[in-house]
C-alpha cells in the first residue's frame, strides 16, 4: 500500500497563497492518478483536484482558476498549489491515490490517503 504524507498547510490570510505538497512511497508513482480533496469542519469531504499518469487535469469549479496540481514523478510528489485563498478554502487537505488511468472526482475511486494538513485563511 501507497505511504503519504502532507505538508505544507497553515494559516494564511485571505488572498494569499500557499503550496501543499503530498510525497509518496513506492516507485509505481507515476503510474497512479493523484487526487487532493478537502473537509472542512461539519462538512462533508469534497474534490478539490485531480491529475493522471499522463498530466491530464481537473479541478472543481470552486477552485478553478486558483489552484493548480502538478506532479513530479522523480520526487514520487504531487503539489497543490492555491492561489487567491478564501476564507471558505479552510479545511483539512487530504491527498490520495487512485488505481485508475484517467481523473476521477470520487473519492471511492482511491485506495490511500494521507493523514491531512490543515489549512486556516483568516478574513
């Protein structure tokens, strides 16, 4: 089973930016699709984003145009990179591995998470 660890959470004003980063054990990385997803306090986990194998994309509509992810497979790490951060962005970050070859949004479709980082933006 695929080992991952967070980091890079925090607390950051409204605005501001900041960059998670997931690093995976294993050497089949590359072959995974990564996803980030996120819940915040009494609410349910949501999608954030998702990347394949192959580099192929997706983004939920809510931080579309502010967060980008990005892998790279000589680092076995995956990146969240959040832009424009809201106070609505706060919540517990997860990342998580999916078997399958192109992007999926369900988080049934992935097999291991990390533990989480928490990020807070402040108003």
């Amino acid at each position: 089973q695929v080992q991952l660890v967070e980091s890079g959470g925090g607390l950051v004003q409204a605005g501001g930016s900041l960059r998670l980063s997931c690093a995976a054990s294993g050497s089949t990385f590359s072959t995974y699709t990564m996803g980030w997803f996120r819940r915040a306090a009494g609410k349910e986990r949501e999608f954030a984003a998702a990347i394949s194998r192959s580099g192929t994309t997706y983004s939920a509509e809510s931080v579309k145009d502010r967060f980008t992810i990005s892998r790279d497979n000589a680092k076995n790490t995956v990146y969240l990179q959040m832009n424009s951060l809201k106070p609505e962005d706060t919540a517990v970050y997860y990342c998580a591995v999916s078997s399958l070859v192109g992007v999926t949004t369900s988080p049934r479709m992935y097999n291991s998470w990390g533990q989480g980082t928490q990020v807070t933006v402040s108003s």
